[in-house]
C-alpha cells in the first residue's frame, strides 16, 4: 500500500505532461482511470483491508486492497508512466540507511515529498499524509533511517534522483537536485509537525 499511490500520482503527471511510459507510449483514458480507482481504493478500504490482513481474514476491502496493489496499479503505472515518486525511491537507495526499507516505503515517502515538489493541493497532501499515517506508512525521513537531514546527504539522493534517465524529468516545471531536496525536507517536516500533533492529542485525551 506504500507504492501503489503512487501509480495515480505518477499517471497525472505524466498526462499533464504528455510524458511517455516505461514502454515508450503513451498514457490511455482507460490506464488513467484505472490509477485514479486505485487511489480511490487505497483511500477507501486501505485501513479496514490492513485490520485484516493483521488478523488473518479475508474481507472484501482486504480482496479490493489486493486488486488495487496489485491489477489496478500495475496498469495504471505500465499504460500512464513513472514521475517523481519512483525516482525519489531511485534516489534514496544512494543512502545506505534507506536499504533495510522496502521499496513501497520508500515510494510513499517519494509520494509525499513528489507532491511538495509539484505544488500540489494542501487539501491533497493532508489526505495523503492521513493515508500514510492511518496505515503506518512512512511521513518522515527518520521513518525511512535517514537520521543525517544535512543538505549534502540528502544532496546525494537529489542528484541520483535527477539524473537524466529518471522519470522525475516527467513532472512540469524546474527539476533539480536543489528543489529535490528542499521537497524531501519539506515533507519531512510537515511528517514530524503531523506527528508532534498527534502525540500532543494522544497527551490530552
Ligand atoms: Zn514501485
């Protein structure tokens, strides 16, 4: 449930930018719609679909779960194309910390730091980061083990993130290493507001 996501984010992007996919074509009406259903989905029955798979029941929202993670995600990222999201993935495997991660993990942190990168809604963001948290996926650096927040070490993932094959050159607008960077921190630091909040609510109940 960490990379799916991203197969709705990336498709966006890459329609709004006419950007090819992984194959060299190029995104259809119906490999759009299919990432939206899966972010629907994700957002709709992820919580209830990890309860169960936690205690081993198969549920509807855990079998709509599989098919989102699975089908509905696997078109949506094979019809409409890679952007930000994987290549920030790309880039944190630069820092060794990051390795014991998963690569979804490590996907859902490049979602949440490729929609700061991209201006998105803050509406948007608030309910991808409430994903996150409600299913445990990663909102912060630290979450990821990148304890070393220094603009050099976050430097070194930036730039394996922009390198010129990458798909983050998928995404509209200026691209570099510098805006990569200051997304990641970005994200970072709305994961740690977020997470400051809720143990300040958890204090007080
Ligand atoms: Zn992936």
């Amino acid at each position: 449930m960490g990379d799916a996501p991203a197969s709705w984010f990336e498709a966006r992007s890459c329609e709004r930018t006419h950007a090819a996919n992984e194959c060299g074509g190029y995104s259809t009406m119906a490999g759009l719609a299919i990432a939206k259903l899966c972010y629907e989905t994700l957002l709709r029955y992820g919580a209830a679909a990890k309860i169960a798979g936690e205690q081993h029941i198969v549920t509807p929202a855990l079998q709509h779960i599989i098919e989102a993670n699975i089908l509905l995600s696997g078109i949506g990222f094979e019809s409409a194309g890679l952007a930000a999201a994987h290549a920030l993935h790309n880039g944190l495997t630069a820092l060794a910390e990051t390795h014991a991660f998963y690569h979804g993990e490590k996907v859902a942190f490049g979602v949440l730091a490729g929609l700061q990168l991209t201006d998105a809604a803050p509406e948007e963001v608030a309910t991808v980061f409430s994903f996150c948290e409600e299913i445990g996926l990663p909102t912060t650096l630290a979450d990821i083990g990148v304890r070393n927040t220094s603009r050099e070490n976050l430097m070194k993932a930036a730039e394996k993130a922009c390198a010129p094959a990458e798909a983050i050159h998928h995404e509209a607008g200026l691209i570099s290493p510098e805006n990569v960077v200051q997304a990641m921190r970005a994200a970072d630091a709305i994961g740690r507001h977020r997470k400051r909040g809720a143990e300040r609510a958890g204090l007080a109940s």
